[in-house]
C-alpha cells in the first residue's frame, strides 16, 4: 500500500483514504474509472453524473498483493487504456 500511495495524486490520496477507492482517467477516451480495494472484479466505469457502469476485470500475472495490483492497474489504464481494455473481461454490477 505504501509504494501504492507514492503514486496517487493528492487528490486520489485524499479519495481513497476517504472512500476505499479512487478515480483514474483512461489515456485512450477520457473515461473515468474507479479502482476500488481488491485484486479482482475491482474496477467501474464512471459517467460524467458519477453513476457506476460498466465493470472491468485485469490483473497482472504473478502472486501480487493487493496495492501492487492496483498500482498495476493505474498505470495500464492511464498509460495504455485500449490495450488493456482489449485483455480484460467485462462485467456488470457488483
């Protein structure tokens, strides 16, 4: 979780520790996802209203505690957003 922390912004700091998640933008189409605690079926689509929508599910291969999966996914999603969308599974709800 430290090293985790060392790469949210402020703003996603502030959000997570208040929340139990935080918001990145996809480099791709500007969307908004929201990485909430865990390593599976853990990230949600984000409308301009703040509605959840569609889920995503993406983990890197390997045996990775929680806050290193999703520095991992933080990273795909803001640096290469279509190609890690185009590996990852799709759900809805949670």
């Amino acid at each position: 979780m430290r090293l985790l922390r060392g790469w949210l912004t402020a703003q996603q700091r502030a959000q997570f520790d208040r929340n139990g998640y935080f918001e990145v933008v996809g480099s791709d189409t500007g969307t908004r996802y929201r990485i909430r605690r865990g390593t599976s079926a853990n990230i949600r689509e984000v409308d301009a209203s703040g509605r959840l929508g569609m889920g995503w599910c993406f983990v890197p291969a390997g045996e990775l505690v929680e806050g290193d999966v999703m520095l991992v996914q933080k990273i795909a999603l803001e640096t290469s957003e279509l190609e890690t969308l185009n590996i990852a599974k799709k759900f809805y709800g949670w």
